[in-house]
C-alpha cells in the first residue's frame, strides 16, 4: 500500500509525506518520508499527547523505515534520519533562567525574589540523528536562548526506551542576551 502524497495544513503549518507498507513477506515493512514547516508545535502537542510543553514554530523531517508484527519488533527495526527545529518558543514549566539565580543568590548568601513560574524561552532549537537499529544517534543538540547555550550528543534507545545523553549548559552574559560571551 503506497499512501502519496500526503497533504494536510497542519496548525498553521504544512505536513506533506509518503509512506509504505508492504506486507507481501514475512513480516509487514514500513517507510515513512514526512517532513513538517512551520507548526505550532504547542497546540500540536496538547491535542496529540495532552500537554504542551514545547512551545514554538517547529520543522522536521523524518525517513525512517522499520518492520515487524509488534510494536516492540517496530522500535528494533527503527532505522533511518530525523532533523528537528524550533524557532521562537519556550519550554513550559521549566525556567532554567529563574533557577540559576536562585543558585547565584544561594552561593551569595544572598535572599532571592521568585518571579513566579516562567518558561524558559529560545530564540532556536535544534537537533537531528540517524536511527540504527532501534537507537537514535545525535551529536547536535544545539539551543539559543537569552541567557543559554545548550549543546549535546548521545543516544536514545527507543526500543529498551532508556537514554545516554550529555547536555553541555553554557550561560551567557545576561546582560547581552543572546550576543554575549
């Protein structure tokens, strides 16, 4: 069965694809070619999966091909590449910035006003990997935000669903946002 192509306007953005699925041998194959511009992943998310932590126009490509009866069998034979990006958005109740000053204000001494839950905000996210037998490799996690620099690489096996992964956290000159040291 050969779905092409696949169209939609998709949370102000667009979602074209293809995908296959031939179940003439033993076991039913898969592939999937699907690439996502300019989503609004918030509203995406909360209708998909409930919550909406990732705010933020997003992009993705994804080819990936797998096989099996299971879904277990599924995340094994994962293989292919995925690239994903964010631009303009923020991470839901998580202010990475907030708690920094709280760290400075404790190695000060010092009291430190809360200014409530904030997200924390980013001009760019992005990251992309190549699936290997169920595992995601990545070695470019890379985000932009005022006070930040995160980068990051390892692995993410889908199909034992654990992960081995290093975030690299630079902070920035908060002074000058994103132009700082």
């Amino acid at each position: 069965v050969r779905l092409e192509p696949l169209s939609l306007a998709l949370y102000e953005g667009t979602f074209n694809g293809t995908t296959v699925v031939d179940v003439r041998g033993a076991q039913p194959k898969f592939d999937v070619r699907a690439k996502l511009a300019g989503v609004q992943s918030g509203p995406l998310l909360q209708d998909y999966m409930g919550d909406d932590k990732v705010h933020g126009r997003s992009d993705a490509q994804l080819a990936i091909t797998t096989g099996g009866e299971t879904v277990g069998a599924l995340k094994k034979a994962l293989n292919g590449t995925v690239a994903l990006s964010f631009r303009d958005g923020a991470i839901k109740n998580f202010n990475l910035a907030e708690q920094l000053r709280v760290a400075e204000a404790r190695l000060k001494k010092q009291e430190y006003q809360s200014q409530g839950t904030r997200p924390t905000d980013f001009s760019s996210l992005t990251v992309s990997g190549q699936f290997k037998n169920g595992v995601l490799h990545t070695d470019d996690l890379d985000m932009r935000s005022p006070l930040l620099r995160v980068s990051g690489k390892g692995k993410v096996n889908v199909a034992a669903e654990n992960l081995d992964y290093r975030a690299i956290v630079t902070v920035t000159d908060e002074k000058t946002g994103q132009g700082g040291d």
